[in-house]
C-alpha cells in the first residue's frame, strides 16, 4: 500500500526538464500525500529482512 502511495506522489511531482524536481514542489507533495493518507507516519520506511534460522543461530554463536 505505501508503494502504491509514493508512486502516486512520484507521478505529482513529475520533471519538468532533465533535472530532478525543485526541493518546494516535493515537499508540496509529500505534505499533500501525508495529509490525504496520514497513516504513512505510523509505519517504518524499510523493509523487514528475514535471515534463515540457520544463518541467524550461526552469528549468534560465533
């Protein structure tokens, strides 16, 4: 859902020239999307990693 989310927020922003987007118009759409969907500021940003239960008990034990 949050993918969805920052795609859509992405597409706002848009470039108008082959440089990125000006530091003011992303933030107008970040602040927008955090307004529409203020939710985003309850999650964490990344993404879970999962380690084998073999690969995690061998770092513990070493």
């Amino acid at each position: 859902m949050l993918d969805q989310v920052v795609a859509a927020t992405h597409e706002k922003i848009g470039t108008r020239r082959q440089g990125s987007a000006s530091p003011n118009l992303i933030a107008d759409a970040n602040w927008a999307s955090c307004q529409k969907h203020p939710w985003i500021g309850d999650i964490a940003p990344g993404r879970p990693v999962h380690a084998a239960r073999d690969d995690l008990a061998g770092s513990l034990l070493s």
